[in-house]
C-alpha cells in the first residue's frame, strides 16, 4: 500500500473487492460468456490491473479511457483505476468516431483501451497516448491485453480523499458535443450505496446486468451495487428478450434493470412465449416513464409492481425510486435514502404538493462538476443544490411524478405541455406499441406537439381519426398533437433511450416539408 500520506486512508471504494473477497473468496462474482470469476480471483485480478496501470505510468488523476462492450476487461480497469487514484473513462461502443475522439482528447486521456475492430477511431485522435487492444494479439503498433498485464510493478492502493476524481460519464446532450461528468470517489461510493438500499439488495441475489457500463445506469446502479454487498453478477450486453430469459433461468436471477425500450420488448416476448420466471424477484424500468398500459401488463404476468426507477448523470444513479411494497404505479416514487428533493419554479420559489417544478437535489453521490467546463460547471448548481432539468410534481404523500425534461417542454401559446403525459396517452390506445412527442416550431403556436407512432400491427395502423378521437377524451385541445407520423421503430441514442434529438430534427424538417406541399397546394 501507498503511505506516501500517512494522513489519509484508503477510501470505501477503493476496497470494495478487497472486503468482498475476504469474507466470501470462493463464492461466484461475475459471469459473463462462459467465464465465471469468484470474488478472490476477481480481487486478485483486479489487483494486477492496478499495478500494470502504475507500471504503465498512470499517476494519480490520469485519466484512463476504454471503449469497451460489458466485459471482464472493463470492470476490471474501473475497479483499478479506483485503487490507484486514477480517473476511469468510460466510452460508449455506439458513439461515432468523431465524438470518441472528441472525448479522449477533451480528458487528454493517457491510456485508450479497446477492441480492435474499434481501431479505426485511431486516426482522428491527435494526442500521444498508448493504445491498448483488447481480445486479440498485438495489432501493431499498439499493445496488446496481454502485454499490457504482465508488466510488473507493486499491488498497490494509493490513498487519497473521498473528494479525489475517480469518474467522467459522458451525457449525450441534444445540442453540441457531450459533456463530461465528473464524479469523486466518495460521490461514487454514495451513488452505488444509495442503488443498493433502494433495490434492497443482499449477498443472496444474482443481478443481471444489461445496460451499457459505460453508464452510471448500468455500472453505479447495478454492477457495483451488486459486488459491494457480495451478490453475484451475470453481465451481458443488452441482451434480447430471449436471451435474458434463459440467462434469468440459468442462473436464477433475482433482480433486473431495463430500460422502458427494452422492458416493453421483454414483456412482449413472455407474453407470447408463456415461460416463468420464479426467481425474479425485482424488475425496475427507467430512461423513459414506464407507460401504465405496460405496468398493467407486468403485473399481469408477474402478479407485483415494476418499481421505476429515476436518476440522472450528474449524480451518478437514482435520485427517486419506488419503494418497494408500497409503489403508486405512474409515479417515480421516493426520493432514495440521503436524498434532498427540492421543487422550484422558475424564480426559485419552492412549489406547494400538486403543482409542478423544477427538481433540485442535494445529495452526496453529486458530481464534482462538468470536466474542464467551468460555466457549465457553475450553471449546474443553485445555492448549494444541482439543477436537474427534470419537471415534477408531488402529491401528498410525498411521491414525486414526473412531467418531463424541462427542455423538452412543448410551449404552445404560452401554456406547457409535457411530451411524457401525451405520451402516456397514446400508449393507451390499443394499437399503439410505442410512441414519442416532440415539439415542432410552428408560426401561429411558436410550438405545436407531433407524434411518432410504432403500431402493434404494422398492416393494419390506427389511422388519424382514431387517434385524435382517443386522445380528445383524455387531453386538452391544446395538447392534442397536430400530426400522428409511423415509423418501424424509434431509434435509440448511445444509451439506449429514445433519441428524441433525433426524431425533433426529423420532425421539424417533415413538418416544413409538408407545410411547403401545403403552400404549392
């Protein structure tokens, strides 16, 4: 161990494995394709990784970036960047080069570990940096996993305080390029603790991760919340409804965190193919509002709630939760244990229970800030407490419900409409799969709400009519969308939630389209 400062210790994270592995070193860590670690040789890994890092030349505060699917690889460069001070990098599969290269070069990383198949990201990137390929020899000239793991150098952890950076989510904006969220060791810790008490988790449950790790959704939520309470992990890549399934029945998985995307997709997929799953215990969808249409069917199929789950980037996981026994299906439930939930409105005041606001936190997993953006960094705290940009509301029993992302509020005519209450709408209707609102610029309204529609049946789709009849009996005139546009599917951005950017330019430029066939008309 580093004792280069007698005065600090090591921090809870950075012994995560090490207490893990002492109390049950046999029992299964993680799986993932064929291989299985126990938590002894996953700490002993772990640590190996760590001292290949210092004797690469990683000091404290380097940053160190990876390009990786869910892999052993991964986990393992996180878990020893935490041990030696270093600031871990996690870089989505799904970004494109341009923006890979813009995030390497924004941390000034020191280290880039990746497949090679990702390689042709290379040729954009004008730092200095080693380049480590993962999952095959040396592609020359870069250096190879293995080569990489047999430099030698001293297991260590270096000290440092819980303040020290350990983490830079990137978020994927709608405008610009992404920013870098940059996380402490302590606000990571409080991110995964916080995870675990909400989910009630225990060293009895298998955990099945399906997101994206690159994300705090699927690292500080699930990953690392099962590991600090000496659980098992099964680790996939977002997995297809059928292959979750038999991973679910394989391993006896208890607990599961879907995106609403993917959520819909497995319950659609259970209610064709009739199987049960006995051990599931707990199954939670977040990203999107998870649609009451869709609630109902879960509890059909599986006789209790789907708890929603609801956090942001900025600190790192959940900052509302449904309570578990005591859920208000269509709500986002609590705030999670340590949590401050302020609603504001646009002078700051704080609103009274019904009407809705701004969610403002105050929470110790917070971010530190933006990474090397200091206006952003200082627009994202108001006295003391993070602005989220989220819109809510809460009843009186203190359940929070959420409106919408504030940014993505439709104005028309100077009143507010939130895409995820049409949404919830539209969804009802029984031949409508999914759907997503976006604003469109218009010249009477300054704003007006169109629809994309994913039907149930693509032959046979609920034509304009039938649409605009169902919505009158549940929405104001106002925010009754003014087109109803089919699509195959929705896309989805880097984390797999719908890409709303996307589908808002595509609208716009649809709409000027047909008001141009108007005009010639």
């Amino acid at each position: 161990m580093d004792t280069s400062d007698s005065n600090v210790v090591p921090q809870p994270l950075q012994l995560l494995l090490e207490q893990a592995s002492a109390k049950s070193p046999q029992k299964i860590a993680i799986r993932v394709e064929g291989v299985e670690l126990s938590y002894f040789k996953l700490h002993h890994w772990v640590r190996n990784v760590a001292a290949a890092l210092v004797s690469s030349g990683i000091e404290k505060t380097d940053r160190v970036a990876w390009l990786l699917p869910n892999c052993l690889e991964a986990l393992a460069l996180t878990c020893a960047c935490y041990c030696v001070g270093a600031v871990s990098v996690p870089i989505n599969v799904r970004y494109s080069p341009k923006e890979v290269s813009y995030m390497v070069e924004k941390v000034k990383a020191k280290m880039l570990f990746l497949q090679p198949d990702a390689l042709h990201v290379i040729p954009d990137l004008s730092l200095m940096l080693e380049v480590v390929t993962v999952g095959s020899e040396m592609v020359h000239p870069h250096t190879s996993w293995s080569d990489f793991e047999q430099r030698q150098g001293p297991i260590t952890v270096r000290p440092v305080q819980s303040s020290h950076p350990a983490l830079i989510l990137f978020t994927s904006g709608s405008t610009g390029h992404p920013k870098g969220v940059l996380h402490s060791l302590g606000g990571c810790w409080a991110a995964i603790n916080t995870s675990a008490k909400a989910l009630g988790l225990g060293n009895e449950d298998v955990v099945l991760v399906g997101k994206p790790i690159t994300h705090a959704g699927g690292l500080q939520t699930q990953l690392l919340p099962a590991l600090m309470v000496g659980g098992e992990v099964v680790l996939a890549m977002t997995p297809p409804p059928a292959q979750a399934v038999e991973l679910i029945q394989r391993f006896c998985v208890t607990s599961y965190a879907m995106l609403v995307s993917s959520l819909l997709d497995f319950v659609e997929h259970l209610e064709r193919s009739q199987e049960t799953l006995t051990s599931l215990r707990r199954v939670v969808g977040s990203g999107d509002c998870v649609p009451l249409e869709l609630q109902s069917r879960f509890l059909q199929l599986f006789g209790r709630p789907v708890l929603e789950g609801c956090g942001i980037t900025e600190i790192g996981g959940y900052f509302a939760m449904q309570p578990i026994g005591k859920e208000k299906p269509g709500s986002i439930g609590l705030p999670t244990a340590g949590t401050e939930v302020r609603l504001v409105d646009d002078e700051g005041n704080d609103v009274p229970s019904g009407f809705p606001g701004e969610v403002l936190l105050r929470t110790p997993s917070a971010a530190l800030g933006y990474w090397d953006d200091p206006h952003a960094s200082a627009e994202l705290f108001q006295d003391g407490w993070l602005r989220t940009g989220d819109v809510a509301q809460r009843d009186e029993d203190g359940y929070i419900w959420f409106i919408g992302r504030r940014k993505l509020i439709i104005i028309r005519r100077g009143s507010n409409i939130a895409p995820a209450a049409v949404e919830r709408v539209l969804v009802m209707h029984p031949q409508v799969r999914s759907s997503v609102v976006v604003g469109v610029p218009d010249k009477d309204d300054g704003q007006v709400p169109v629809a994309w529609i994913v039907a149930q049946d693509s032959q046979h789709p609920p034509t304009q009519a039938m649409l605009e009849e169902h919505v009158s009996k549940h929405l104001a005139v106002y925010e009754r969308p003014v087109h109803y546009w089919f699509r195959a599917e929705l896309p989805l951005n880097s984390v797999g939630k719908f890409d709303r950017a996307f589908l808002q330019n595509e609208a716009k430029h649809k709409q000027q389209w047909t008001c141009s066939q108007l005009a010639g008309a």
